[in-house]
C-alpha cells in the first residue's frame, strides 16, 4: 500500500477515505492533561515497548511533536496523519508513523493512545482489521485502563465503551448546491452519527467535503458501529449520485460552465487562496465524477488537495512563506500538475 491518497478504494467518486481510530489508556497514568513530563516519558517508554510486538515494527517510525517545526507539524495534521490535538501537546506529544504513512499511533493526545487506520474509498471494515490487529499486540504487553461494566476508560465520556471512531471523508458538493446537505446533517444526528469538517472535530468543511463519524461508543460492539455508519454512507453516496444525475438533465449547461470555469481559473491563475483552490478542486472533481471531465484521475485531485494546503505549500518550497507568497506557489503548483 502506498499513501492513503494516492491510492485508489471503493466508491472512490464520493468517498475520499476511511478513518478508524481507537483510543486507548494506560493503567495506573493519569490522564495526559494531569501528567507531568517525567511521567509522559515512563508512559511513552512503555508504548514504544508494546510496539515491539507488532510485526515488522521497523516499518514504524518514531517522531516526537517537540522536535518538529511549526511547519512539519502542520503538515501532518493537513496529510490526516495525525489530530490537531496532538500538536497542542508539544512537550508529550509523539507519534508512530508507519512507512506507507496509513498507520499511526498516537502517544499522550488526549488519550493515552490514539491507534489510526487511513485507507482510500470506502474501506471501513478493512480499516478496523488492521486497527484491531494492532490493538491486540499492544495489549500483550500494555495493562490498558478497562472496566467490566463501561468498557475502555477514555479521558472524554463519549469515548468511553470502545473508544472507536469510524469515519468517512465524503465529497458531496451536489447534497450541499442543492441544499440538502442541511437536512442530511439534523437526520444522521438523529440516528447518532455526526457531521464534521476536513480536520474534525471543530473544523470547516471545505472543497465540499465532510467527515461523517459515529458519536456512540458505548452499548455497541465495534462490528455494528461500522456496519450501520457503512450503511449510511452507501445511503449518501446513492443520494449524491441522483441529484448528480438529476443536476445533468436539468442543468446541463450551467454545471458544465460551473466546472469548465472553474478548470479555467485553476489553470491559468497567477495567485489562489487555499480556500479558493479546494472550492475550485471539488468542481474539478465534481465535473470527473460526472464524467464531463474525462483526462484527469481521482488520485491526482486528491492529492492536489493536500498540496495546496498552507503548510504544505511551504514543505514543497522547503521554505516559510508569508500568505502572499504561498497564493502565487500554490497557483505555480496547481498550473504545473493541471
């Protein structure tokens, strides 16, 4: 496997991704926000020694938040590899990356342990193979924090049971043009799941796309947690589909301009926000899906969208940029790869 967006997945054309990330705490810690730094140290110590029972552990590399620039850290967090509150830990903080960059294991976020799975297209049941699988190594060692009745401890409540978040990035810009993204978002909270921005929790949804997650963790076994957010997304993707169908018979020609004007700025602008370019990448993305598009890949835009990013723009320069300078390199990038 190689990074999670530069593959391809199942219903690739609405879901970006899959996300399964468990949280997990060790016995006799407190949690990380009580913890001073010696004892994060024992705590990150005793991890790093569970990890040597996963197979092929070498694959695993160690990386401490304090060691990296503001930059570097940034960069992780727009890659999805690891979560904006691991980066506010900067004296604990640390995380495992596996090489392919699809596994991480975070150490003292909020949690104790955060182990993340990040597979491309709808791969949920996959995602929670390989987040189980670890688990279970790391439990050969570890003495995790669990009670008979709640399940696992967490330091949140509603992680509390078995500490699973399963989710699904999801490109839906026909839900949302329409106006039915908001009906979408008061009906999946009726039935316990949630909507949530490009980074999660407390973010903004950007470039169309969403992340959809469970917010109950307690009273179900993980294999129904997954199974029923699975179901919903196969429910969305249908949804999206028709209205796509149903925009292209009706309005043709004003989705065809929309799409075509959007590749136009993207190819020939001089400067461009972030914000602007994911605005004008999900139309690209959109006219693909619709098959108005037809010279260009999934992967490709995916990637783009990463790329174009702040801090990503700054790692491919190897340089810090003022917001000025990042609009005309993004705008450079996006030209060259269109």
């Amino acid at each position: 496997m190689g990074k999670w967006y530069e593959g391809t997945g199942p219903e690739e054309d609405v879901v970006i991704s899959s996300r399964i990330r468990i949280a997990r705490n060790v016995q006799d810690y407190r949690f990380p926000q009580e913890m001073g730094i010696e004892e994060s140290e024992n705590l990150t110590q005793e991890v790093l020694n569970g990890v040597k029972n996963i197979p092929n552990n070498d694959n695993y590399k160690f990386i401490r938040i304090g060691n990296l620039s503001p930059v570097e850290r940034m960069v992780y967090i727009e890659e999805h590899l690891i979560s904006p509150g691991l980066v506010q830990n900067i004296d604990k903080g640390s995380f495992l990356l596996r090489e392919d960059e699809n596994i991480s294991i975070m150490i003292n976020e909020e949690d104790h342990i955060r182990i993340q799975v990040l597979l491309p297209g709808l791969n949920l049941e996959k995602g929670w193979q390989f987040c189980d699988e670890i688990d279970d190594y790391l439990e050969n060692s570890i003495d995790y924090a669990f009670h008979e009745d709640f399940g696992y401890l967490t330091a949140c409540p509603t992680n509390v049971g078995t500490g699973l978040r399963a989710s699904a990035m999801v490109h839906i810009p026909s839900l949302t043009m329409t106006g039915h993204i908001n009906s979408l978002v008061q009906g999946l909270n009726k039935i316990g799941l949630t909507v949530r921005g490009i980074y999660g929790e407390g973010t903004e949804a950007v470039g169309n796309l969403y992340q959809i997650s469970n917010q109950t963790t307690l009273g179900e076994k993980e294999e129904r947690i997954i199974e029923k957010l699975k179901s919903v997304i196969y429910q969305i993707i249908e949804r999206e589909r028709d209205i796509r169908n149903s925009l292209l018979s009706k309005k043709r020609i004003e989705i065809e301009d929309m799409i075509m004007r959007s590749l136009g700025i993207l190819k020939y602008s001089r400067k461009i926000s972030s914000k602007e370019a994911m605005k004008h990448l999900s139309n690209v993305r959109l006219g693909m899906e619709m098959g108005i598009i037809k010279d260009m890949d999934f992967k490709s835009i995916s990637k783009l969208m990463i790329d174009v990013q702040p801090a990503g723009i700054q790692k491919n320069k190897e340089q810090n940029m003022s917001k000025a300078e990042r609009d005309i390199e993004r705008a450079i990038l996006i030209r060259k790869s269109i």
